[in-house]
C-alpha cells in the first residue's frame, strides 16, 4: 500500500493567493519543510512553503498563551474572518504596536511598497482632525498603547508633523515610533535637533535594506547609501534610538543579513534591527513568489549562519504571536555582544514576558535584565544567576553605566499575505494600522482587502453593501 509523501498535520484556512477566495489549507510536513496545500476551485491546487524548520514551526505552536484583549473591540463578527476586521471580537490579541499613516504621499516611488505610495496628484496627507481621530482610537482600544508608530507614505513630509508630534505626546502612548526612509533626517540637520527634543520616548524607525547599491536600486529605485550614513551620523550625533528596517527580497539581500547587523551594532544610536521578508501586497515589482519569497524561518537561519553572535536558542518566537514573530535580545557591553534570549528556555519567556513586541519599556523586566549583567558575568555564571532571578531572588546592583544604550534586539517580523494567510495565525496578528475612519485593523489584512486600491479592497466593499 503506498504512503502520502508528507505528514498531515493540521488544517486551516487560508486564501487563494489568485482571487483571495478563503481556502481550505492541509498543514503538512515534506522534505524537512511546512507548507500550505490549497485548492480553489476557480484556481487549482496551490503548496506554499511557510517554514523550512519543522521543529522551530512545532515549538511556535507550543509557545501558545492566553492573549490580552483590547479595551474594546471596534466591528461587529457578520461574513467571518477576516472579512470583519477591526478589532473584532474574535480576534484574539491586542494591537502591541499599532501604525497611524500620517500621508499617502513619498518622496520616494519604491518599487515595492505596500502602501503604494508616491507622488500622484490623488495621494493626499491626512487632516489633523483625522489624525486625531486615528489617534483616539488607538488610545480608546489600549487604554495607553504600548508602540505606535507614526507611518505613511513618508510621514515626516505632512506639512503639521510637529503638531502631531504634539498631539501624540500628549497621549498616554508609552512608545513613539516615526517610520521613515531618512531623506529628510539626512537633508535637515535642524530637524533631527528637533526631534530629539521629544525624547525620551521616541524611536526612528529607519528604511535600511542594504549596505550594497544593486539591492537599494531594485528595491527603492535610487542608490540610497550616502542618505543613509547622513541620516544615521544626525541621529548618532543627537542620540536619538532608532531601529534599522531591512526589507528583504531572497536573492537579493538575504546574504546581507550578518553585515547589517554588525553596521548596526557599532552605531551608538541603533538599538537594533528589524528584518522583514516582503509581504505581497501593494506595489510588487519584479517579483516572482516562487523564486523571491522568504521565510522567517529562512531568515533565523541566515542571522545563524551570517553573525557569529547568535545561536539557535537565543533567537525564539515572541510570545504574543509566535508564528509571525522572532526576536533576540542582546547586550552590548564592554565591546562585547552577550545574548539574552537563550538563556531563558522557551517556557520561561512566555511566563516572563508580556504581550508586546518590545520589552525595554517595561520597567521590571528592564531592572531584572540590568540587574543580571550588573557584575559583568560571564554567560554561564549569567545563567545562574538568571535562575536565581526568575526566583526574584536578584544577587546584584545596577551598576553605573549600564543603560537602555546597552540594549540590542533582533527581530524577525514576517507578515501573511495571500501565499502563507493562515486564518488562525491572523487571529493573533499584533501590528495593527489604524483606518482613517476608526478601525484598527492587522497590517496583513489591511493592505490585502482594507487599504483602497488593495487585491481585495473590491471584494470586501461588494460584501459590505
Ligand atoms: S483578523 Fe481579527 S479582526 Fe480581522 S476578521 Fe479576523 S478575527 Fe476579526
Ligand atoms: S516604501 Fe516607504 S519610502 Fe518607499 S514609496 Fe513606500 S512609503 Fe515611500
């Protein structure tokens, strides 16, 4: 009797990635690798690979925990997800960092852009009353949010930026972030003196996909490299902690992964990097999925293969959506790099750490965390004393000089598109971006149906009529 090539684990829903039909999903496991197998009956038979670690994959879907729910939930549950986004009361965490779009408008016309933005007479700023709505909403959803980040298209072009900058400062938002591709830090001395008049509080979350020019070329149309060393020489020179966004095409930037990372640790301002395989959605140029997609599986490999930093326990899933997203955490102290993470098995993090993608706010695990490095141990002596912490029995004083400054993470953020959508996966999805009209919405379904103009935008607006 023959045997099925593949182990059958699990079923979901996902969506054809043709026509966003919702799709039945087999779950399977082949050739050391997790794939979706979908058929529709319109398109056919679809298997997409969404991990090439089966046992990472296995010990995301461990790391489950209850979610933590917003304050209130925004949409009613009517056609089933994630056709009733958002919140609504079937989702199953709150927005941990939520994206308020200040403008359609760039300075830039990438050629891959999920927002699809540029310079086009229909791509407008958003109003300050709008803003404001935007901004209310995140706060009347979380009660004090933990990340919002101001976005766009390029948000530091809206003409009131420091109105708004005003407006979210005055709002018990604990973490500002500005999302931006750093022509204007890099051109406007006196704006980067500005901004950093906003601190503490705020982070620049600076476009940074590659040190080469070939992949600045293919993936923002324009050799960016001199804009960025200018933008990152303002925000090293005010101190202003940024994170460097790297968008990754396989193929193309994927073998940068341990450059970047070392860039990033010898700039005094960078507190870490963020790596994010393209979503498909939005503008997409010169894209082949089969070819150009990539995993956040993939990319845990390549940070293992490309530093000399990291091993595989150090970087785990993060506990509020395990399958999205990974991180590891590191200290930077004395010219070395000690990783965090791996000291901490994975059990341990998800009773430790809160629902939220970034923990250097939360006083008592910052304290916990300083505290255990504060005598300049080793790493073994460092477990020790790690055990000896998660019994609240702390051995050592802070010493001076040992600061947030000391901090770096490495976040793995891998969004669903209509290739690896996986319902019960969205479910949990945690990065949010605000409607104009008040909805609070998982980027991955934004700018699939919610965003005007998306693949799905026309489907989800028949079935709302
Ligand atoms: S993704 Fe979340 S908010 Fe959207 S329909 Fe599904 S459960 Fe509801
Ligand atoms: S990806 Fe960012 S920088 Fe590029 S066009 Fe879109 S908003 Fe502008």
């Amino acid at each position: 009797m023959p045997s099925r090539s593949y182990v059958f684990h699990g079923l979901t829903n996902s969506l054809c990635s043709q026509c966003l039909t919702k799709v039945e999903a087999k779950i399977i496991f082949e050739d050391g690798g997790v794939y979706l197998l979908k058929h529709c009956p319109t398109h056919g038979r679809e298997k997409v690979l969404i991990a090439d670690d089966i046992a990472y994959y296995k010990r995301t879907q461990e790391l489950l925990k209850p979610g933590d729910m917003p304050l209130k939930f925004n949409t009613p549950i009517r056609f089933g997800c994630p056709y009733d986004c958002g919140l609504c009361p079937d989702h199953e965490q709150h927005s941990c960092l939520t994206l308020i779009e200040l403008t359609d408008r760039c300075n830039l016309t990438c050629p891959i852009c999920y927002a699809g933005s540029g310079s086009a007479p229909h791509q407008k700023h958003r109003s300050l009353t709008q803003i404001t709505r935007m901004l209310d909403s995140v706060v009347a959803n979380e009660g004090e949010p933990q990340v919002v980040q101001l976005s766009g298209g390029e948000p530091t072009l809206h003409p009131d930026f420091w109105a708004v900058m005003d407006l979210a400062k005055a709002r018990p938002i604990k973490h500002l972030m500005i999302n931006t591709n750093g022509i204007k830090l890099a051109q406007d001395h006196q704006f980067c003196r500005r901004l950093s008049t906003y601190k503490p509080g705020i982070e620049v979350y600076l476009q940074f996909d590659s040190l080469r020019p070939e992949p600045l070329q293919a993936l923002r149309g324009v050799d960016l490299r001199a804009i960025r060393q200018q933008a990152l020489a303002h925000l090293n020179e005010f101190n202003i902690s940024t994170t460097l966004v790297v968008t990754l095409k396989k193929g193309l930037n994927d073998q940068e992964i341990g450059a970047i990372i070392d860039f990033a640790l010898r700039q005094k301002c960078v507190r870490g990097v963020t790596l994010q395989p393209i979503q498909i959605a939005g503008r997409v140029e010169d894209f082949a999925p089969k070819n150009h997609r990539y995993t956040l599986t993939e990319v845990r490999r390549a940070i293992l293969e490309q530093t000399r930093y990291f091993q595989p326990e150090d970087i785990v899933p993060v506990p509020c959506h395990p399958d999205s997203l990974a991180m590891a955490y590191a200290l930077k102290w004395q010219g070395e790099v000690i990783p965090l993470t791996g000291l901490l098995t994975s059990h341990e993090l998800a009773d430790l750490l809160p629902n939220a993608v970034i923990f250097e706010q939360y006083p008592e695990i910052r304290q916990r965390v300083f505290e255990l490095f504060s005598s300049g141990h080793s790493p073994q002596s460092a477990t020790r004393s790690l055990q000896q912490l998660l019994c609240c029995l702390p051995l050592v004083r802070v010493p001076a000089g040992l600061t947030y400054e000391n901090v770096f993470r490495v976040m793995i953020v891998q969004f669903l598109d209509a290739y690896n959508f996986d319902v019960r996966s969205v479910k949990r999805a945690c990065i949010h971006i605000v409607h104009p009209d008040g909805r609070i919405i998982p980027f991955d379904t934004y700018n699939l149906f919610y965003r005007p103009g998306s693949q799905g935008y026309a489907k989800i607006t028949a079935m709302k009529i």
